[in-house]
C-alpha cells in the first residue's frame, strides 16, 4: 500500500481496515529500511497512527504540521512521498533524516533542536495564517524550558487555528494518565462543553448569598473536574485539553482532531503512544528504546558493528574519577547514556542529574553545586550546548566556578545535518573569559584532559568528535597541564598547527607533503585557550603557518593563533583549515569535511598551491 501513496490526500479514501494494514506495512518499512542506514527508529515506531491520523484531518501543506525535534517524521516523509528515497536516507546526498525544506512543502519548519515547536506555532498562527496550524512536541521536548515560555504566551494571546499534540511517549512531560483516561477524552467533546453551559444557565436561577451564580458555577464546574480527572498545567493556563488519548487508535485520534477544530481557541490533544511500538527488541530496551541506532539485525535488535566510541572512553574516565573523589558529580540534559554517563549513573546513581532537555538549566544546576563544594561536569552534545551560552558565561565563569563540560559531537558529526554539526563551540568558548578550552587528539589526550579537569580551579571545556577510539588507554592516565603543546615534527617551509581529531589530518598531510619534497612539521596545539606560547617559537623557521580546526574559521582556533603571533609581534603567512562560513550539509563525516576541504588531500592541494602560487 506505501507505494500507492504518493501525497497525503490518498490516505483520505483509504477504510479503516486498509489503514490498520498500511500501518504495519510502514512499521516494516522502516525497520527494514533503518537497519541498513541507521537513524532514529522507535520515535517514528511510536507515531505511524498518529501521523496517519494527522494527515487525514488536516490538508498538509496548506495546514501547517510542526514537528517538534523532527526524528519522528520518517512517517512524514513517507506519507508525502518520499518512500523511494530511504535507501539512502541520511547518506551524502540522500534524504535527511529530519524535515528539510529543500526536500518537500510538506517540512514547514528544519528543525532538529527540542522544544521549539510551541515559539514556532504561536508566531505562525498570531501571523494570522489560514490554515491550521499544528505543532507535533513530545519524545522528552516538553521538559524544555522554551516549551513552557510559549505554552504561556499562548494561554495569554489565545489564537486562532492552533492546535497542540502532546505526544506522550513516557519520555515526556505527563499529566495523570490511567484508569482516568477515557473520561479525560470528553473534555472537548461538544457534549461535554454544552453541558457546562447548561449546568452554568441553571446556577444563574438560584439565589445566592455572598456569592454571585457566576462564581458559584464556577466552583462547582472546578470540583466536578477534579474528582473525574486532577488538573493539569493546560487547566491552569486556561487552555482546552482533550485529555487522554490512545495514540495508536486511528478512529479515536481522527474524531479528537475533528472535535478540536470545532474550537476557534488553541487546544492541547494529548495523545498517549508506545516509543519502538510494533517491534518487540525496541520496547524491551528499558535504557534508550532503540532510539538511535546505526545498521542492526533486525531479529534481535542488536547492532551489526560495534566500536567504542570516544563517549564511552570519556565516560569511562569520569566513573574513574569519580570513583576517587566523591565531590564529582554530573548533569545531563536528557542524555546519561548518550552522552557517557551511564557508567557513572550505574556506579553512583546519587550524583548524577537528569534534568531533561534544559541545557541551560543544566549549566546554572553545576553553578549551584560548584558554589556548595562540587566538582560538577555537565555533559552535552555541542549542537545543544551552544543553547546554553548566557549560562555558561554569565552564570558559571562570571563565578569562575570549577565546572567541567564535557562537549560530545564536536566539529563535523556527519549524517544528521546541520543543526547538529557541532562546529561553532570553539568560537563562542573561547570569547568567555576565565573559561579554559582543550581539544584531545585521540583517547588518551581525552582521559588525560578529564584528569586535569576534575582537579581544575575554575571553568575547563573538553571537546571532542562523535568517532570511534583507535585505542584505550588504562585508567588512570596523567593529568595534562594546562596550556601546553605537543611539537610532533619540525619544518622549515610550512607548520601545521592542528587541535583536536584535525591533528591526524595534520599528520597524514605532513607526510604526504615531505614526500613531495616539502618541509612540513606538525603541532598538536591541545588547548585552545590559553594557547601554549612556544608555537610562535616552533614556527619560527617556516615562512607559512597553517592552522587547521574542526570548527567554523571565524573566531576560531586559527584565529586565536593569527593573535597570538600579532601580540608577539611576529608577521606570518596564514592560512587556515576549517568549516567555512555556511552550513553543512548531513551524510557522512568524511565526505562532509572533503565537501569542504578538510581532509588530507586538499590539505596538501592547499600548501601547495599557496607555497608556489
């Protein structure tokens, strides 16, 4: 039935016993399909009803669906007719695995940051739109602060042909779910407001004393709603709620949307589905849920591959830590196990902090703890770290406050596109003052630079890229000293001088270039900030200086060395290696960084052609 699908409408003509069949069909699609190319498979497991649902009340594009997150629109996708293009889904050139709006009409917002959704919605519809706007938030997205800060604009301005869905997958912010629910269902049924009416008509006929009728039914209307079903955020916002819906009944969620756009208010439909539904090794996952994944084996769930990865490296030697000073703790937004901490949680489960997706609160928490005497690390992905600027300047190095954080999915990530390349850290890091930045070349530097961090007096970050670790060093290594390079080799007609996984490039074009008859050494700078003095020394002999970064090039790493050698007074040639200023595109890291010139070859290209014009 997928391939008789090729836009949303002609889901309109299709029985309820055809969509219980397409339904199963797209399960196996996808399971199908992601096992070979990886990306996020039980978010989209959990939502095949409810997107089918979606498109069948509304009339996408001219409605406007907002997927909050946006890694569960793989249904989406399908729905509007992109089934032929998941083979290649998140290679270099392929289908993204988030909406695009390079790809269809039907992707409104590209967006892959959480907790955005509600902002977007709002503005759309205050914008005085047409058509229906619907924003899609779930998957963990409404324990964001952002989510909350539109939730009260829009109890405030109230527009018009704005629905929300909840999808509450137990990920995410739940009121009272259980025995409840089907009442909770009525809540916008047009009996249940014509009833409030009614009940409100007759109060106003019986006197009162102290009190007017209005007051009174309002009371009573209160103390009804509270003994069927305890009230939620939206009741206090003054919002229309739907309650309680099963998110994997086509019929039920078809004739809640219905029920909603009877209503020229905003209203919440809050929609209860399964993460992995349908697929049994996704639902037994009690940690992750299958959530992200690369090629596995469909029969048993478990990945084809498997290396270990520098996350678990930098975990590893945090426990370690950990384990010897019972001041470290830690704080994820959202993300223990991806982003390494799941060893530590095993091991000391009292000092390590979920706080949801609130970056920002995650850093002001490690303030707090760090004014108590902690030794706080907060371990975020770069792309959702960069939320968390104003707190990391101005509530952590303002204090200059011994906060560690350890910044996972630096640089060029690779398949899941641009909103998710952690190429802009370097730059706005090391504008902050009293903040030291060190970027490891391999696992070692990595463990060693936690070593250091754990011990800190003041603010350190650690960047480092989603890769695989070439080897494992034992635990414990030595602590690096702040602010001091490696020189690998010497040269007298160009210097490399690389941070970071950029120091293997460095290396690998050194080589080639000695080959061609070119003087070429390397240095592995380690820390960006303070950067070590002894460059400028090192690079003394050679008439080129080359910097090479896995970071935009404006106000990056290549910049914080053209000013060390300006206040050095020391006139060099430059020229420097780095993500230039756009955004990249998703498919493999490799191919991204050749996209861009950031592998050996046009590395060497590069040298050459500015030594001998």
């Amino acid at each position: 039935m997928i391939e008789s699908i090729s836009q949303p409408s002609d889901l309109k003509s299709l029985s309820h016993d055809d969509l219980e069949v397409l339904c199963d069909e797209v399960r196996t699609f996808i399971l199908e399909k992601v096992s070979k190319t990886g990306g996020h498979l039980s978010p989209n497991l959990g939502v095949v009803e409810l997107t089918i649902a979606l498109h069948r009340v509304f009339d996408s594009p001219k409605d406007r669906l907002i997927w909050d997150v946006g890694h569960q629109a793989y249904v989406h996708k399908i729905l509007t007719g992109r089934a032929t293009e998941f083979d290649q889904l998140r290679h270099t050139g392929g289908l993204s695995g988030y909406p695009s709006r390079d790809e269809s009409p039907h992707d409104f917002v590209e967006n892959s940051h959480a907790s955005t959704s509600l902002s977007y919605a709002v503005g759309h519809a205050l914008a005085g739109y047409d058509g229906w706007t619907v924003a899609v938030i779930g998957d963990g997205a409404f324990t964001g602060g952002m989510a909350y800060e539109a939730l009260n604009h829009i109890a405030v301005t109230k527009p018009e042909r704005l629905i929300i869905v909840l999808n509450d997958n137990g990920r995410s912010y739940a009121p009272t779910v259980g025995g409840l629910a089907t009442l909770a269902h009525y809540r916008i049924d047009p009996r249940y407001e014509k009833t409030k009416k009614a009940i409100g008509k007759m109060l106003r006929g019986i006197p009162v004393v102290g009190e007017s009728a209005d007051e009174m039914a309002g009371r009573m209307k209160d103390a009804v709603k509270q003994i069927l079903e305890p009230s939620t955020v939206f009741d206090a916002l003054d919002l229309k709620y739907s309650g309680v819906v099963d998110g994997h009944d086509i019929k039920l969620l078809e004739e809640t949307l219905e029920q909603a756009k009877t209503f020229t208010e905003p209203v919440v439909v809050h929609v209860v589905t399964e993460k992995g539904n349908g697929y049994q090794p996704a639902i037994e996952d009690e940690e992750e849920k299958l959530h992200g994944v690369g090629s596995f084996d469909i029969a048993t769930g478990k990945a084809l591959k498997s290396e270990l990865k520098l996350t678990e490296v930098a975990g590893r030697a945090l426990a370690e830590a950990a384990a010897r000073d019972e001041d470290v703790y830690a704080v994820s937004a959202a993300m223990v196990s991806t982003a390494g901490l799941k060893q530590m949680a095993r091991r000391f489960p009292d000092r390590v902090f979920d706080t949801g997706i609130a970056e920002q609160h995650s850093v002001t928490l490690a303030a707090g703890m760090a004014m108590a005497g902690k030794k706080p690390v907060v371990a975020i992905y770069s792309a959702f770290l960069q939320r968390a600027f104003d707190q990391i300047n101005a509530d952590v190095a303002l204090h200059d406050l011994p906060v560690t954080f350890l910044i996972d999915r630096a640089g060029v990530t690779g398949p899941d596109g641009p909103s998710h390349h952690g190429v802009f850290d370097l730059s706005y890091l090391r504008m902050i003052p009293n903040l030291t930045v060190g970027a490891p070349a391999d696992a070692t530097e990595l463990c060693a630079m936690i070593e250091t961090a754990v011990d800190h007096d003041g603010p350190i970050a650690i960047r480092y890229p989603k890769g695989g670790a070439v080897s494992v060093p034992s635990l414990p290594v030595e602590a690096l000293e702040v602010g001091v390079a490696q020189k690998l080799s010497s040269g007298s007609d160009v210097m490399l001088v690389a941070v970071g996984r950029m120091v293997e490039i460095a290396e690998k074009a050194a080589a080639d270039l000695v080959e061609r008859g070119v003087d070429a050494g390397v240095i592995n700078a380690r820390w960006v900030k303070p950067l070590d003095p002894r460059i400028v020394e090192w690079c003394s002999e050679a008439p080129l200086v080359v910097t090479l970064e896995d970071n935009v090039i404006a106000g990056g790493f290549g910049s914080a060395v053209t000013e060390m050698f300006a206040e050095a007074g020391v006139a060099k040639k430059f020229s420097h290696v780095g993500v230039p200023d756009g955004f990249l595109p998703f498919g493999s890291a490799a191919d991204v960084m050749e996209s861009v010139g950031m592998d050996p070859d046009s590395v060497v290209n590069r040298i050459l052609t500015t030594l001998t014009p």
